[in-house]
C-alpha cells in the first residue's frame, strides 16, 4: 500500500503544477487523485497513511479556488474562496490520521497535519508557522527529500520575521509531532 499512496500523491504534485485551474473537471488528475485516496481509505479505513494521503488531497483541492488560476504567494490567495465543506472533510481526515498515527506518524500523517494547521487559519497572518516548522522538520527526517528541506525552510523564514506570524493553533493532535 506504500507505494500505492506514493502514487496517489503523486498524483496530486503533477496536478498542482500542471494543471491549477482545469477547465475540465473529468480530465483532472488531482480530483482523480481524490477518488483514489477515498476509495483507498474505504477498503482501509484503519490505514492512518491513507486517511492522511486523502486529507492531503482534500484540503489541496479546497484551496485551489482562492488562487485565481495562479501560483500565488500565501499572502495573495484570497481564503474567502475556499471550498469550506471540503475543508471540514479534510481536517477531519487529518486529525483522524493524527489519532490513530501515535507517536510515530509517517510521512503523509505529518504532512496532512501541516496541512490541516495551514488551511484552518483565518488568515495566512494567523498560520501556526512554528509548530508547521516543526513538523516539516520531522517530515524531512522521515522522508529526506529536496521538496521536504525546502518546505522547513520556507517556514523557517516565516517565523523568521518579528510580529509576522503570533497566532498559535489550539488542536494538541495535529499539532504534536508523537500525535
């Protein structure tokens, strides 16, 4: 199943670089990605790395609206747009996966909390940019990959700003790293 989650995110990556705004729903593979990662998760509802590869997904979809079509700063995607049903669904897929990781989440249950923190704040100003820090560097230790290392970075550099980012989440399960 690893690798059948490996794919399915995959799916996912290749979707938000190639195709942000599809004209043709049927013909986008992130959606697609979507009906694998809840059918994965219906033939495996114990599989907390496949609850997380749906939320993932999930959340990555409800904030494709408030990008305008574009790859756009965190500070330029107008949140208001955000598909809200989706978002639900897909926190509580995250903190699912959280629960059920424990003390030793894989790479997908870190990155569906990181997730999860990111799209639940109100504004980007409000984003739990040191706890997210935290778990990209746990993520980068799971799974060394450039895309993870840039990721702590980049969050790294937001916190990095006095007075830019204060707000600090109140969910103890998706923000700990041991779940």
């Amino acid at each position: 199943i690893p690798v059948v989650l490996a794919c399915v995110h995959g799916m996912l990556a290749v979707a938000q670089r190639l195709t942000i705004d599809p004209a043709d729903p049927l013909g986008d593979p992130a959606a697609q990605a979507e009906r694998l990662a809840v059918a994965v998760v219906h033939a495996r509802p114990h599989d907390f790395e496949a609850r997380a590869v749906s939320a993932i997904i999930r959340l990555a979809l409800a904030r494709r609206p408030g990008r305008d079509g574009a790859a756009l700063a965190p500070e330029d995607v107008d949140r208001t747009q955000w598909d809200r049903a989706r978002i639900a669904v897909g926190i509580n897929d995250a903190v699912l996966a959280a629960d059920v990781a424990g003390v030793e989440p894989g790479r997908f249950a870190l990155e569906a909390r990181i997730a999860a923190l990111y799209t639940a704040a109100p504004t980007v100003w409000a984003v739990p940019w040191a706890p997210i820090t935290a778990l990209h560097l746990a993520d980068e230790t799971r799974w060394p990959a450039p895309s993870a290392t840039l990721s702590w970075r980049r969050c790294k550099n937001w916190i990095a700003v006095p007075g830019r980012c204060t707000a600090m989440s109140n969910s103890p399960s998706l923000i700990s790293i041991g779940g």
